[in-house]
C-alpha cells in the first residue's frame, strides 16, 4: 500500500493500514522542514528531483504506544510532490493500493492520472473537496483501468478475469467519511460505528448478565470479551492475564461463556422526543405576528366591540346596523351625526379616534407578515417546546454533511452558524431545521439554541478555540450534557479529552480530530470497495464487509448455517435491494434484512454483508495474511 500526504491523515491512514489490515505500507510525506509551496507550474525539474528520492525506513523502537510510528519493513518517503519519478520509487507499479491525501484537489488529480497510467490494475483512493469533480474524476479513471485491462487481455497478458472487478477508483472527502462517526458519537457516546448501506451499526460491549438476567443480544453477538474482564470500556489487555477475546462465537459456544462480558451489534437510532408536529404550508398565527402586535390587535377589536354595544344601549339599534354604523365610523366613511342624540356624537367621534389607531397596526402586521413570510423561506426559529435535540455548531462542509444524516435518522437539531451565507445555510433551510445566526462565543447565543434542554452537542466549526470555548461554556450550563467537538490536531484533541473527562467524570465528551475519523474510511477503500469499516474488540479487530456471493465457495450454494465459520466469518444481512427480492419475499429495495434464517441458501446473485476477521476476510479473498507479530 503506498500513502500520499501533506497532513495528518496521511499519517493516521498509514497507522491504520498497519494496525488494522496488518498491510505493508510506503509513506510519501513532504520533508520535514518545507519552505512554503510555491505554484507547481513554476517548480523546475531539477530543483525537485533533488528533494525527491530520499527513501528512509524506520523501525519502532518505543513501547509501541504511538499510533504514528513505523514497524520493521516499512518505509517512509520525503518528496515534496508526488510526481512519476517519486511514485516510482514509492513502487506503485507493484502495489495494490495507492492513496492521495493531498489537502489540494489539484495535486490529488495529478498524481492519480500519472498512477493510472504507471500501473492500470491499481486500486486508488483520492481525497477531493469537490464531490461533483470527484465524480467525473471516479468515472474517467475507472474508464481508464477498464480500457487498459482490455488492452492487455486482448495482448495475452491480462491475468484471471475476477480480480478486474478489484481495480477501481474511489474518491472521499472529509465531510463524507467523519459524519457517521460524529453522529453516532452525539447519539450514543462512541465512535465504533460502521456505515453498512446508509444503516449506521455500533458494537456495544456489555457486562455478564446478572443471575436471572436476560441480556438483550441486539443483531447478534460478535465476540466474547476476555475472561477477567469486566470493565464495559474494555480492559485492554486483560486477555494477558486470562482467555482472550473470542471473536464470531457460535451460539453454544456464547451459551456456555457465563460471567463473560460481550459485544454485540446494533443498530443506531434515536428515541428522543421528535420535533413538534407541523402542518405542511400552514403557519401558525404565533409565528406570524409578535406578541405585541397580537396584544396591540386584540386591544383593538376589544374597543370596536364596546363601541358596538354603547351604540346599541344609546340607539336601541338593530346589533347587525349598530356594528355597521361603527365600522363606518372607524374607517372615516359616516356621514357626521350633526342632528343626532349627544351619545350618538360622542360614540362618532370615538370610533373615528379608534380608526386613527388601527391604522398604524395594521400597517405594523403587514410589514411582520411580510418579514415573517421571508424569514421562514429562508430559516426557522427553534421552536418554543423543544428539548431532546441535538445542538450543532458550525454549518461547513462537515457539519453539513453532519446535519443531512442527522436529519436522515429524524433527530431533531438546532444549528448555530456565525456566517449567513455559509455553505450549510440552504441544506437548512432545504430540510427545514432550526437556526440561530450569531457567533457562539457571544453570550446568549447557545441559550438561543436551547442548549439546556439539549441532549448533545455537536462543535464543529473550522476553529479549535472556538469549539473548546462552546463545549467549556456548555459544559457551565449543562454539566451532564454529552459533547463532541472537533479539533484539527489530533494530540490535542486526544488532551483535550483528558482533561474533560478529570474535569467531568459523569459526562461523555468526546473530541476528535477529522483525520482520526477519516482514516478508517480511507483504509477501507485502499482494501477494496466490498470494506464497509472495522471495529476493534480489545486488542484485536473485526471487519466488516459486502460481498456478491458468486466466486465464493465458501458462501455460494451454502445455507447461512453452513457458511457460518466461528472464529473466521458470519454473514449478517442480505441486501435486498441489489437482488430485488429477498429470503421471504419482500418487496425490491427494502434494505438489508438482519434476521435471516439459518435454512435461507445462498445464491449466486446474493449480495451479503458480514464480519470477518482479518485472516478470514483474507480467505475470502484469495490474499495471504501478514503475521500480528
């Protein structure tokens, strides 16, 4: 695998694909003192080839403890651009996998078109800001692979037609790839989540059912926690010191493991109160005018009434004539009562003095209206009842992104964005979601968002300070209140998590950096597009991935029973939507289906999801295994 970057994630990625997937990985990184970058146009050859080439292999000689160092057999590469000669070098003509992580679309593009054309069957993954441009880039370059794969199939040198299906190109953005780990963070506290077809999943580790105690085994059991382990957090370690982690536990095998904690899948979800029920295209007259303005109105009507009713006592009038007479009166239409009773003229000129009043309300309600009607097209106001919600700062890319899957799982929130025409202003206004324009470092802005009735708080806005000043002065306001934030450093945001959670021992922060988020994403895709995400168990790690069952013995043909592997690989759900029809007959596109029986046979054209452990996964796919040590 072969890692290109300028930033963070580069280096996140890279830790991942060793930890995780056990992968042998050359990482492409700027030198560590760089000038500032000039225009690539203007570079001259030689003046980069001189900073290009210099290949330096370290070997992790600490106690293991950084996520960042290198193992034996592992290199990194100092180039200040990724041209042909340093990719060359990086061997990406015999990887399997290249990733771009340059924080620069241009320069992800370059360096993906020169390695398509260095190596055809080459598996990339770019990160680009521009989704739309990421489309057309995803299409051309796989159009690319396909055209040179023909080419050396027709020459005679192609190699075995079902690894083609594993040359593609994958593009992610930050946004896209930290949104289901943020919204599950918000939800549930954690950020082992996998994104298995727009279904979020969580593993949850839970303590040895108590004697007569019934423990809910939610999807289904993944793995069995070590046996001296009884810390719901996790215990690293523990399986030192006792049995170790059991991963994909048959059922007996979970029947018979008394007193041993396990970690199970669910499904992410909310269970909150929603937001008060709206009809659609009415607004209600609360809205419509203040409360002045409706007090003003009411005053009003009050005086027209009474001056009906006195024009009846004095006039024994008809009711109907008398509220006639007086309207004309107030509106100035009347003739003058000159020959009429003293009570008569006294009521005349009152009405007219009330008709003098209505005039500025009224043209008072219709600027409101008018404003209101206006306001509503573009944002809502967060509604006066509302509590159980989650408040998001920051309307970015991420936190746009962030918003749209919230609101896919119908949890109510609240945005707080300082800049009206931010890019999340129209998805809000689109979705209909409450927002208060304002700087939330400025005092009652938070308490515009009803941050104390919030069940969570979500900053992420581009500035670090700006995040940790909300979540310390939510924090003030609500000590309880779980919080999330996100930070660009990810040693920082590591102390910062630190320190709040000695700070506020009985509340659930959680700060996390984008790269620490997007790092799993990437690697998934480097491993190939069937990889929907890993969660760890303890020391060791499960995968999860979606499979078309055609080309596997081990699943096509089989019942899910018999495709069960303890220990190596489970399948989980079905995707109905890609066969059109499921086990029992549901409808085309209904989704995965989780419970599946163990009679259900597996065919050619299903497509499966499952967890897998590494060496299994690797079985499926025909690849040998590193050894984890």
């Amino acid at each position: 695998m072969v890692v290109c970057g300028d930033d963070g994630l580069a280096h996140r990625l890279a830790a991942e694909l060793r930890g995780v997937y056990r992968e042998q990985v050359v990482l492409v990184v700027p030198p560590a003192r760089r000038t500032p970058p000039q225009p690539m146009a203007g570079r001259a050859r030689a003046a980069s080839a001189a900073l290009f080439g210099r290949m330096v292999t370290a070997v992790n000689r600490g106690t293991g403890d950084s996520d960042d160092t290198l193992v034996p057999d592992e290199r990194v590469m100092e180039a200040a651009d990724p041209t042909e000669a340093v990719l060359a070098d990086a061997g990406v003509d015999r990887a399997a996998a290249l990733a771009l992580v340059y924080d620069d679309d241009e320069t992800n593009i370059r360096a993906a078109l020169t390695a398509r054309r260095l190596n055809p069957r080459l598996r990339l993954v770019l990160r680009l800001y521009n989704r739309r441009l990421g489309q057309h880039i995803e299409e051309l370059l796989d159009q690319a692979a396909e055209l040179a794969a023909a080419t050396a199939g027709r020459g005679g040198h192609g190699g075995h037609a079902g690894h083609s299906a594993d040359i593609t190109t994958t593009v992610l953005s930050d946004a896209d790839t930290t949104a289901p780990a943020l919204v599950a963070t918000a939800l549930v506290g954690t950020s082992k989540v996998v994104d298995a077809e727009g279904l979020l999943l969580r593993a949850v580790e839970r303590r040895p059912p108590r004697p007569g105690e019934v423990a809910d085994p939610g999807l289904c059991t993944l793995a069995l926690l070590s046996a001296t382990s009884n810390d719901p957090a996790g215990a690293e370690g523990s399986e030192d010191s006792g049995d170790g982690p059991r991963l994909l536990p048959d059922a007996e095998a979970v029947a018979a493991a008394t007193g041993r904690g396990t970690v199970v899948l669910e499904q992410v979800s909310y269970s909150g109160p929603p937001l008060p029920a709206r009809r659609a295209g009415v607004m209600p007259f609360a809205s419509l005018f203040s409360a002045r303005l409706r007090w003003s109105l009411a005053g009003l009507v009050a005086a027209v009434v009474a001056l009906a009713v006195a024009l009846i006592v004095v006039t024994d009038d008809h009711p109907l004539h008398a509220i006639y007479i007086t309207l004309l009166d107030l509106f100035a239409i009347n003739e003058p009562a000159l020959g009429a009773p003293t009570g008569q003229q006294v009521l005349q000129l009152l009405s007219g003095l009330v008709g003098l009043l209505l005039l500025p309300v009224l043209l008072a309600a219709v600027l409101e209206a008018l404003g209101t009607f206006r306001t509503a097209s573009a944002l809502r106001r967060p509604p006066r009842g509302l509590s159980g919600h989650v408040v998001l700062l920051g309307l970015g890319k991420i936190g746009t992104r962030v918003l749209t899957r919230l609101r896919e799982l119908h949890i109510p929130v609240v945005c707080v964005e300082a800049d009206p025409e931010a890019r999340g202003m129209a998805v809000a206004r689109r979705l209909r979601v409450p927002v208060v324009v304002g700087d939330v470092t400025q005092e009652g802005v938070l308490e515009s968002a009803k941050i104390h009735r919030a069940d969570a708080l979500l900053a992420l806005t581009s500035v670090d300070t700006t995040n940790l000043e909300a979540v310390l002065y939510a924090r003030s306001v609500r000590p309880d209140l779980r919080a999330v934030l996100r930070l660009y450093d990810d040693d920082f945001a590591k102390a910062v998590y630190r320190t709040l959670r000695t700070a506020h021992p009985a509340a659930l922060t959680r700060s996390r950096s984008v790269s620490h988020l997007a790092a799993p994403a990437f690697a998934g895709a480097m491993m190939g597009r069937q990889i929907l995400g890993a969660i760890p168990v303890e020391r060791r790690v499960l995968l999860f991935a979606a499979f078309v069952v055609n080309g596997h013995p081990q699943l096509e043909g089989r019942t899910v029973a018999e495709a069960f592997r303890p220990g190596a690989w489970r399948v989980l759900a079905l995707d109905t939507a890609a066969r059109g029809a499921d086990a029992r007959g549901e409808a085309p596109g209904s989704g995965l289906v989780w419970d599946l029986p163990d009679t259900y046979v597996l065919r050619a054209g299903d497509r499966v999801v499952l967890a897998a452990t590494r060496r299994g996964l690797a079985e499926l796919l025909g690849r040998r295994t590193r050894s984890s040590r």
